[in-house]
C-alpha cells in the first residue's frame, strides 16, 4: 500500500495551493486509484512501467498503458483536471452548493458542460444506503414545482412529490433523505422506507392512510395527527429549507434529475459536521465509480 497525503479542509486557498495544475490532479486520482496497489486491467500482471501520459501507468507484460483517469467519472471530461477538482471543491463545501449558472460564469464554461459534470457529481453523492435513518425518523411527504397542496395524490406534469425522513434527535436533528416517488401511496413509501430507514426506528408520520400498511415490516411505525403541532416542528423546517434551495437553484426538470438534487443536498447536509473529509470523499467516490443507479421511487409508467 502506498502512502498518500489526503486533502482535509474547506479552506480554498490551501486548496489553490494544492492543486494548481493539471499534474497534481492527475497525481491525486492516480494515487487514490492505485491505493491498494496496481494490476493490469487487460492481463491482471501487477508490474508495470511509467506510461506515456502524466502518472499514468503501462502493464511490463502485454504494454496496455492505463491513464489515472480512465474508467473514472473523470473519463474524457472536455475540460482540463484542474477545473474538474476546483468545482467538486465547491460543490462539496460550499453551503449551498453552486448553481450551473454560477459554475459556467466562475470557471467560463458552457453552462451545458457544468450541466453534464454536476450530473456526474451528484451522481457520486447518491446515498450509499448502508447507513438507514436510526433512532426516532419523522416522515412526511412534500411538492416540488408548484402550489402547495393539500390534497394527496399522485405527481401531475411539472409538480413532483417527495417523500422525506429526518432523524430527530433529542437535542436537535440529525441526517435525512428524500426520495422522488409517484403517489402517495403504501408501496412507494415502501420503496423510500427499505432503502432509508432502519426496521428498528420509531418512525412517525401523520394520519395518512398510505403509511397505515407499513406497520406490519416497520413496527416502530407510529401516525399522530399533523395539527397537533408537537414535533412535527423541525421536519417541517428542514422542508422549507429544502425547497428555497431548489427554487434558488433549479427550475423544471426530470424526475430522475430531482432525485439528484435532493442526492446532493442530502449528502452536504448529512455531513454539515464534517466537512473536512468532503472533498476526499467525494473524489473517492468519483474515482471508484461504482456503477449505482441514482434511485427514485418511480416504477415505470
Ligand atoms: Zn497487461
């Protein structure tokens, strides 16, 4: 195992120091990518030589020269490296993220491309599922794109529903997930129940009678009524916060790309203590590449 230095922080000037050309980039992914040690992807010998591109390297056997970036979401990017590691800087850390608008005028790109390569991050802040909403998890549903309302019933044209779980903690909140589904209905909670929520958790959602059959798999389930105003209080905050983020940030666009903003509004905001390990941990991700489906509670048709 070789040894490497792991960018911490949020410090973007100790970031511009960091990485200031293409080279250092490439040195980083290589050195995640080959972490645990290297071996031919065509013929599996582990020796290789220096290969012809920047830190790339070139199998001793049959000559198959791997570049660091190849078969990582930084395949064939059509911009340089540099850029790519200063926009996941910021996605990552900034608060709020950033918009395709403000990420093409910051690093002069078509707003097109950032489109493309936020897709892709966003794509890596998908939940890993391995870590379901524990303790006390309050659950309710809620509208994107349109009036509230008050009705419950299935997404219609441009409004989409959501459905979302907040841990709640007895001195505050904790993490949270929400999931595009198509009605609110027992078997599309399900769907947002069984990847996100544990079988254990006391779980608490409103009179609704869609959540009634989940009981049976999930029997911390408890409905109270929502006019009771008891704490209901929080979930309905981390609701609105939610959505000025999305008005601010995105207008009409596919369900599937829904789900990747509420990806990646919930991986900064499971991680809003820990932001030093951001940036690495994205970037693993992004060299890793495990093929996971960004998941939405949409069945098809
Ligand atoms: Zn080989």
């Amino acid at each position: 195992m070789e040894t490497r230095e792991i960018f911490s922080g949020v410090n973007s000037i100790k970031f511009n120091q960091r990485f200031n050309s293409d080279e250092d980039c490439y040195s980083y992914i290589a050195a995640i990518k080959w972490e645990y040690g290297y071996n031919c992807k065509k013929c599996n010998n582990p020796k290789y030589i220096p290969g012809k591109k920047p830190f790339s390297r070139r199998c001793s056997k049959c000559k198959y020269d791997e570049s660091p970036t190849a078969g990582t979401m930084f395949d064939k990017i059509k911009f340089p490296l540099l850029l790519a590691f200063h926009i996941i800087f910021k996605i990552g850390t900034k608060k709020k993220g950033m918009s395709t608008l403000e990420l093409s005028h910051e690093f002069e790109l078509r707003q097109k491309t950032c489109w493309e390569f936020k897709w892709k991050i966003q794509q890596a802040m998908q939940s890993s599922l391995l870590y379901p909403l524990q303790g006390e998890v309050h659950v309710d549903e809620l509208w994107i794109g349109g009036p509230e309302q008050s009705k419950r019933g299935r997404s219609k044209g441009s409004k989409k529903l959501v459905v979302l779980g907040l841990e709640k903690l007895p001195d505050g909140v904790g993490r949270a997930y929400a999931q595009v589904i198509n009605r609110a209905s027992a078997k599309e909670f399900k769907g947002f129940f069984d990847n996100h929520i544990s079988k254990n958790a006391k779980i608490v959602t409103d009179e609704w009678t869609g959540y009634g059959p989940l009981k049976k798999e999930y029997p911390g389930l408890e409905q109270r009524k929502s006019d009771e105003g008891n704490g209901f209080i929080d979930l309905h905050i981390h609701i609105m916060n939610l959505k000025d983020w999305l008005r601010g940030i995105h207008h009409h666009c596919s369900k599937e790309r829904l789900q990747g903003y509420l990806e990646e509004y919930h991986f900064r905001y499971n991680r809003r203590t820990s932001m030093d390990t951001i940036f690495e941990s994205l970037l693993k991700r992004m060299v890793v590449n495990d093929p996971v489906r960004l998941s939405t509670g949409i069945s098809e048709g």
